[in-house]
C-alpha cells in the first residue's frame, strides 16, 4: 500500500457528510477484500446520479471482474441495483406469477410461445423483455415485425392486460434499475461484458424488480451462447438462481443447448411466422422441447398442475397469443415485412448434417439486416435465414440447406463468406445430442 493509499483507507463516519470514499473502495476491491455492504449501497448509487464518475467505476468493475463477488456480496451489489429504481408491483391478480428470462441465442423465439402457453395453463407472466444486439435476436424486436405492436405499456394498462390476458411481454420503462443501464454501457466499453457476477447481477436485478413470485432461467450453453462450456454456463446459472432466492424470488434454471440455432428460423419475420406454427400445435421439434420444459418448469414451481405439451398441442395457446399480441396494437392479420431476395446454400456432399453452427448463423442473418451491429442501427424485419436441414438429418449434394432472405442483395456474398465453414457432414446419422443439459435448483 501506498502513502497516499494510507490516506484513503475507508473511514466510515467520522464526520464526513459521504460515509466512503470511491479510492478506498477500488483498493479493498483490487486487494481481493469483500466490500462492506453499505460501501456497495453507496457505490451503486453514487454511480447511478453521477456522483462516481466513469473512471471509478471503470476501476470498480474491472477489480469485480479479476476478483468477483461472494454470496452475500453479489445478493447486496443486485439488491443496490434493483434500489436504483422503483420495483414494479402488479398486485394481487389471482393467479400465481411467473416469468422466464433466456441469456440469449440464434432463433430463440421461446418466449412468444412460452407466455401464451403458461398463461393458457393458468399462470400469469409479466414480462420485461430487450432488444437483440450482435448475433442474438431480442424478443421485442420479433415482435416488433408484427404490424402496429408496440413495445412501451404504461403500468395501469401493463397490470390491465396481465389481469384480462394473463401475459403480457413488453419493454422495461426507465424507472427499472437504471443503475444497470449505465453499468452495461460502461462494461460495452470496458472489457468487463463476460463476467459472471456482473451478467447475473445485471439480468437478475432487471427480473427481480420487475416483480415476478417465480423465475426460470433459460441458459443457454454452445457456440450461438454466452457460455460456450457447460461448466461456465452452471456455474452462471448457479450464480443466478442464489441471487433470486436469496431476494425472495423462486428461481431454478435448466441449461439448454445452443450449437445450432433453436428451431429453422432466423431472423425477426420469419421467426414471428415458426412461433405462430408452433401455438397452432406443430412446428420445429427441437423448439417444441424447450418450450414445453420450461414451461413444466414454471407450472411445477408455482403449483400448478397442466400438461404443456398437450395444451401447446391441441392449439390452446393460440387465442391467449392473439389477445396478447393485439392489446398492444398488434395486427397479426395484416401483412408482416418480408425480404426482397433470397437465395440458397446448397449441400455439397451426401451423408448426414452433423454441425450448423449457431454463431456462423446469428453472425450471417445480422450481416443480411436482421439484426444490429450498434444500438443504433435499424434493422430489416424480413430478412434472416431458414435454416431447411438441421443437424442429424439426412443430405444430398444440391439439395438446398441454407435460404438466406435479405432487402440487400450484396449482403449475399457476405453471408455466404461467413457460413463457409458453418456446416459439417457425417457418413453416418450422428448420435441425438440432449438439447436439455441439465437442471439447477
Ligand atoms: N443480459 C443482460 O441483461 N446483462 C448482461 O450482462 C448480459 C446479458
């Protein structure tokens, strides 16, 4: 320690107005010592109205990335960024209350099946969903290729359609932990994205304060994930489902698999399209299967006793889905925006698809305009890619694997460049792999 380090050990309390000093903070953090609880109250919320500048912050979360956060610890730093905002209360509306949140992949339309579904089968569903940036898609960008559907609910009417609809997906208003919109941005910039304890304090905070009883988590491990290792993507999930429990919230987790996209769709229109074939009771099998497991997983927690897989089955979810879509404007009867070209990839070769790798695919489908690169670009509904083979069924050479849609017809080359080595054969069937890895809770 430095002399002018001695100077900026802690001190709390003795006669200043700030019971912390930001220096003597970064240095308990740098030095692997665990951050009294009120110091984490006080950093939180000094940086949220700017009293802790950029660069202090900067050095907080680069410490808590090379030295993380214990128990108690990541349960006060979640807990101060909930406290940055108000917490949503939805009230008493009969019904027991839960909700999902994925950590994102390539075709992950689960939550436009699973809320209708669990609602159909009795729970009601709150949900505060994102946008997509990089090769993942967001929710509130798929739904946003519905004709008229609109993303903000004031909470009266956000409370008004959970109660008649029983689910509800909408965007987070500025009130909901704000401390994380500026911690996100500054990690955006700071290489301190990939830690553990800032994703699950940052997903968790969002979810917790956005006041559900009962919590899912989807993880998502592979190639298209956030977690490449299964053992990465436990040990986040095990992170996450602590921070929920110990606020108060039921939480368990499964981890799902992520090395080829969920489903055959990619991309914003097209992925609206495979949803609404999934809610009339057909649809990708692989889709289906993670569907129903979480929804299994929701209904169990909050103890209800339904069959998802028969009421996705039998079309059930479909009017919950249309009541939903339309009490935010939606007009599933108008024409959704389609691509002005397509173009298609073949096989070259006879045997088996043994690999379709998921970030190839989410990478090629943003460069084709469904998705962005930056917040700030736009984005084309209808492109994206279908994706016409998945792995473990048979090819033939010329038959046609990949279709890739796009409004820009140079983006084509693009595409193709990048799904170059997106796919791999097998002389023979390979094995089923479990898309559903493991559970945790
Ligand atoms: N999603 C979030 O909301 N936060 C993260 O840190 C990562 C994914």
């Amino acid at each position: 320690m430095t002399d002018n380090e001695a100077d900026h050990e802690a001190d709390p309390g003795a006669g200043d107005p700030a019971p912390w000093d930001a220096q003597s903070l970064l240095i308990m953090k740098r030095d692997g010592d665990r951050l009294p609880d009120d110091a984490i109250d006080w950093f939180i919320d000094g940086y949220t109205t700017g009293r802790i500048p950029d660069y202090q912050a900067s050095a907080m979360l680069m410490a808590v990335f090379l030295n993380g956060l214990d128990g108690p610890e990541l349960a006060r730093w979640t807990n101060a960024m909930i406290d940055s905002g108000e917490r949503f209360v939805l009230g008493d509306v009969g019904r027991p209350i839960v909700d999902k949140h994925s950590t994102g992949g390539v075709g992950d339309k689960v939550s436009l099946v699973l809320c209708p579904l669990v609602a159909a089968c009795g729970a009601v569903i709150p949900q505060v969903a994102g946008r997509g940036l990089g090769h993942t898609g967001g929710t509130l960008d798929k739904l946003e290729a519905i004709p008229g559907w609109n993303p903000s609910v004031e909470p009266d009417r956000f409370r008004e359609i959970v109660t008649e609809v029983g689910a509800v997906i909408a965007a987070a208003n500025d009130d909901l932990a704000p401390a994380d919109r500026k911690l996100y941005a500054l990690r955006d910039v700071t290489g301190t994205v990939a830690s553990i304890p800032l994703i699950a304090s940052s997903i968790m905070s969002k979810k917790i304060a956005s006041g559900t009883e009962a919590l899912v988590l989807d993880v998502k491990v592979g190639s298209g994930a956030f977690m490449r290792e299964v053992d990465d993507a436990r040990v986040l999930a095990e992170t996450m489902v602590d921070i929920g429990n110990r606020a108060g919230v039921r939480t368990t987790a499964l981890l799902t698999a992520m090395d080829q996209p969920l489903g055959r769709a990619v991309g914003n229109t097209l992925e609206v399209d495979e949803s609404i074939e999934v809610l009339a009771g057909g649809g990708p099998e692989d889709l289906v299967e993670v569907v129903v497991a979480l929804a299994d997983e929701m209904l169990t927690m909050v103890g209800i006793d339904a069959d998802p897989a028969k009421v996705l089955a039998s079309g059930a979810a479909a009017p919950v889905w249309a009541a939903m879509i339309e009490a935010q404007g939606g007009d599933l009867s108008a024409p959704r925006q389609r691509a002005t070209h397509r173009e298609e990839i073949v096989a070259e070769r006879d045997g088996w698809l043994s690999g379709l790798d998921a970030l190839a695919v989410g990478v090629a489908s943003m460069r084709l305009g469904a998705g962005r690169a930056r917040k700030e670009d736009d984005i084309d509904f209808g492109a994206g890619i279908e994706c016409l083979i998945k792995v473990g069924e048979p090819v033939s050479v010329g038959q046609p694997m990949l279709r890739l849609h796009s409004d820009k017809p140079a983006t084509f080359a693009v595409a193709r460049h990048i799904l170059a080595d997106a796919v791999t054969y097998a002389e023979q069937q390979p094995d089923p792999q479990p898309l559903i890895i493991d559970r945790i809770g």
